[in-house]
C-alpha cells in the first residue's frame, strides 16, 4: 500500500493546496450558522424556491468533492486505521459499504472520462447523472458529449436510456445476447409473508418476458385507474397497480396487451446496431436483434421498424387519432411531453393547437400528457412551445 507520505505533492504546491481546503472550511462553517438560523415558515414561497435551488447547487458541490477525493483517499492510502478505502469512506458518511463501493466504483470511471468529470466537478452534473454517464463512457469514452448533451436537455430517465444505448453499441451484439441469456437463468419469481402481514411479491424476468409483464400491468392499471376515478375513488399509483396485478394473474384482465419493439430496418438486416440505430422496448431497454427478429410477425408485439412507415406523413381531417399516429406518438412521447416530466402512466393525447380552432390531427401538432399538465392545459391556459427546436412549457402570461 502506498504511504501518505510517498503520495504526498511537493512542497510548492501544499500552500495554495491548504489555503483552498482552509476557504472550503470556511465557507461551509459560515454556510452551517445561516442555515441554522433560517426557519422554513419564515420565508415567502419564492424565497423557498431560491433556497431549494442554492441547496441542489450546493449539494452537487459536495457531491463532486466527496466523490473525486474519495478515489485520491484511496490511491494515497491515507484511510489510514481501516482496512480498506470503502469502509472508511462508509464510517465518514454514515452509509453501507456497498454504498461507499459504488461511490468508488464512479470515482474511477471519472478518472477515464475527463469530460464528464469536469461537468461533475463544476457542477453541472447531479451525483445520479455523473454515475450513469461515468459508466457508459468508460464503456466508450467517445460518447462522453453526447452523454453531457442529453444530461443538460433532458431527464434522468432520458440519461439512462441514452446510456443503455452507449453499453449496447460499446460491447457488442454477442454481450447483449449473453446478458440475456445470464438473466434467463437467473429468471425468479418468490412470494413471502412479511411480519407486517400481507404477501410481498420479487421477481426477476427476462427482457421481453419482462415486458410483456409490464405492458400487461400497465393496460390493466389504466382501465382499473379510469374505474376508481368515474367512482370518486382516489389512491396511490402503486396501489391501482397491485389491484391491476391480481386482476391480471386471476383472468380478470382486458384482452391481451401489445409490446412495442423499436428496431432500425438496418439493424434488422446486418444483425447488430451501428451508429446512433436502436433495437430495444421502450421503456425497457436494448434487447438483442435476434430478439426482434422472432418477434416479427408475434401478435402479441408491435416492431416498429424506423425507416418504414413514414408516420410523420399521417394526418386526418377528424378528431380522431388514427392506429399509425398513435403507434408514432407512444414511440416518440414515452414520457409527458411537459419537459422535466417524467410521468409515463394514463398519458393522454392532445393537441397542441386545439382541434376546434383548426389544429389538425398530425404528428407535429399531437403530444401525451399526463393528467395534471393536461389539466393545466385545458384549464389554465398552459401550452407547450417549440422555439428552434426547443420546448418550452409556457403559462398563460407567456
């Protein structure tokens, strides 16, 4: 193990070093006595908000610092008294070991990615967000702007699947067909009774297996939302979604539901993806192209091949939205189109420019909203605004 004092920097540089940790204590000395003296019922909503955004900035902060540090913790051995990096950095920040393992684990990856260790370190980065771009640009450290592209434009989910996309492309059509077939093996289902009472439900499925699962739980969770709401009836998310699952498993549900798989025409020809081409579930993730290829002409799923079909060129005179349209809209709006929105759950489509007032039934002019901004539309005056291909959420002042 190397000793602090062989890893210790020259003697030039430990003035400026020490003054820079000196001015961190400092700042966060005087940041603790402001705080303190804050009440939370003593300031105006704007005020809250203002502070709520200095703590997310400030949080990021100490994120970057806990996280960059940590991995020079370790290549000094300066945790000293433990017997291992992960344990003292547990102890310091009263977390598990796996926790402390993980922080590491991105401390490393950020070594090999400069560009994503610089948003992290200046901030423009989230610890979740530099986690998962770390780790799909040590997979491919060519991908690291596009993974800061997407990080500063969308969300985290957006993030991930941008992610997922890198791995696929990075490792290879072989990785993915044996991830595959690891989680197939692996593949579960357990039922227990907790002390609380009730039964408690874990399973690990397969990809599609997996998907066929969820496209069948979230038909059934719309039709048992819709009854509960026409019935005054208002509950969790989670709770329609268990009653969803009983009616699903006991032959009580709707017919089948459909999956939908997003391949390129390309990627069906050669076999792998390249460049920016997708083979996956949306709102799952990749599946090998083998996959799809048995998928095709299955029922039970939908392959919506990218280059065939052009859906943007669907359009109707009538309010009703034709079956190509909303193929398109559930593939392109996988979320709320309300940007930051994450909601994925009873999304209704929309017009943009409302149908009364001329706006036609086309793929530019329609979105799914979830059932609060769609609310907020119909009543409030809120719209959405594509300026340069750029959306924005705008209230009725504009």
């Amino acid at each position: 193990m190397t000793s602090v004092a062989d890893a210790a920097p020259s003697t030039d540089a430990a003035p400026s070093i020490d003054a820079a940790v000196e001015a961190v204590r400092t700042h966060l000395d005087g940041l603790r006595v402001v705080v303190a003296d804050l009440s939370p019922e003593a300031v105006t909503g704007d005020a809250a908000v203002e502070l709520v955004t200095l703590g997310i900035a400030l949080e990021r902060v100490g994120a970057s610092l806990r996280t960059r540090y940590a991995r020079r913790v370790e290549t000094t051995g300066a945790f000293v008294g433990h017997k291992h990096v992960a344990g003292w950095l547990a102890e310091k920040a009263g977390e598990s070991v796996g926790q402390a393992q993980g922080t590491l684990k991105t401390a490393s990856q950020l070594a090999e990615t400069p560009l994503v260790d610089r948003a992290f370190g200046d901030g423009r980065l989230s610890l979740a967000q530099a986690q998962v771009a770390a780790d799909a640009s040590a997979a491919d450290p060519a991908a690291q702007e596009t993974l800061l592209e997407v990080a500063a434009t969308g969300s985290l989910k957006d993030l991930k699947a941008e992610a997922a996309r890198v791995k696929r492309r990075a490792f290879g059509e072989a990785s993915m067909q044996e991830r595959e077939a690891r989680a197939h093996r692996r593949r579960y289902c357990r039922i227990w009774s907790p002390p609380e009472g009730g039964v408690r439900l874990d399973a690990w499925l397969p990809t599609v297996d997996g998907a066929r699962v969820k496209a069948a739980l979230d038909q059934e969770t719309d039709r048992v939302f819709k009854e509960a709401w026409a019935a005054g009836v208002r509950d969790r998310p989670d709770a329609y979604r268990a009653d969803a699952l009983v009616r699903a498993v006991c032959g009580e549900g709707s017919p089948p539901a459909q999956v939908a798989v997003r391949v390129d025409a390309g990627t069906l020809r050669r076999g792998f993806v390249e460049g920016d081409e997708v083979c996956e579930i949306p709102g799952i993730g990749p599946i090998p192209v083998d996959t799809a290829r048995d998928l095709l002409g299955d029922a039970a799923f939908h392959v919506v091949v990218t280059d065939g079909i052009d859906v943007k060129a669907v359009t109707s005179k009538k309010r009703t939205i034709p079956a190509a349209l909303r193929r398109a809209l559930i593939e392109r709006d996988q979320t709320c189109a309300v940007p930051g929105c994450d909601a994925t759950q009873h999304l209704q489509i929309d017009h943009r420019w409302d149908f009364s007032k001329g706006g036609p039934t086309s793929l530019s002019n329609t979105c799914r909203l979830c059932g609060p901004h769609h609310r907020m539309k119909t009543t409030m005056g809120f719209r959405l605004v594509e300026t340069d291909g750029v959306v924005r959420w705008v209230g009725p002042s504009g």
